[in-house]
C-alpha cells in the first residue's frame, strides 16, 4: 500500500502558537490602562456636541420668544436612543434648570467609561459655558 502523505509539512506546534497568544495577551494588558483616558476622552466628545446644539437652539428659541425652554421637543432636540436603550448614545441630555432668562443644560453618562462606578456629566448654561462638573 503506497502512501499518499510522505511529505511532511512544515507549520507550527501549538504550544508555540499558545505562547505567541500569551504574549499578544499581557502587551495589550499593558497597554490597555494607558488607552483608557484616551478612550474617556474621545467619547466625551459626544456630550460637548450635543450641549452645544441644545444650546444653539436654546438660543433660537429665546430670540423667538424671549424665554428658554425645559422642553427638548419644543425645541427640536432628538434625543438619540442611549445605550441602555439599545442605541448608540453614551450621553442622556437633559435641561435641569431654566427661566426666562437663563437655563441648564446636562449631559450624563450612561456608560462607566473606565470601570470607576463614577459617571461622566458635562453641563453648559446661556452663556456657553461648557463645563466637566464630573470626570470619569
């Protein structure tokens, strides 16, 4: 019976392939704790938009009728669906304190960026001041 497979193949054992995934492993365990700020920071990014937008309409709708408003849909803003909710939104926006003529806008995380059990809020008034009240 002649054999069909004589030649040997080369390739790697899977001791060697288990060790290379060992040490891809601890290098991105290494890394990761030195990313996560970074990743903070960017996602942040999405809170100070959608401030701003809440605050260009605010702004339209007190030049429209001379007062602000606490409500989002009077004043066009679409809530995006958090993820929570099954969305993509990281931020739940809210206007937590208004008047005639002033008001309070913020945005709170829904997400622990970074494990911490601290959540990120951002807050912005009619003057524009965008302000981190508190860091992930």
């Amino acid at each position: 019976m002649k054999k069909i497979f004589t030649k040997k193949l080369k390739g790697y054992t899977l001791n060697e392939l288990l060790v290379v995934l060992i040490i891809i492993g601890v290098l991105i365990l290494m890394v990761l704790p030195s990313l996560l700020p970074l990743i903070t920071k960017a996602k942040s990014t999405e809170a100070q938009m959608q401030l701003g937008h809440l605050h260009m309409l605010e702004k339209s709708h007190f030049y429209m009728h001379s007062r602000y408003s606490d409500d989002l849909i009077e004043l066009g803003f679409e809530q995006s669906k958090t993820v929570d909710e099954g969305g993509k939104a990281n931020y739940l926006i809210e206007i937590v304190d208004y008047s005639n003529n002033a008001f309070l806008a913020r945005a709170t995380s829904v997400v622990d960026f970074d494990g911490d059990g601290v959540y990120n809020v951002w807050e912005i008034d009619q003057e524009k001041n965008l302000l981190e009240v508190l860091k992930d």
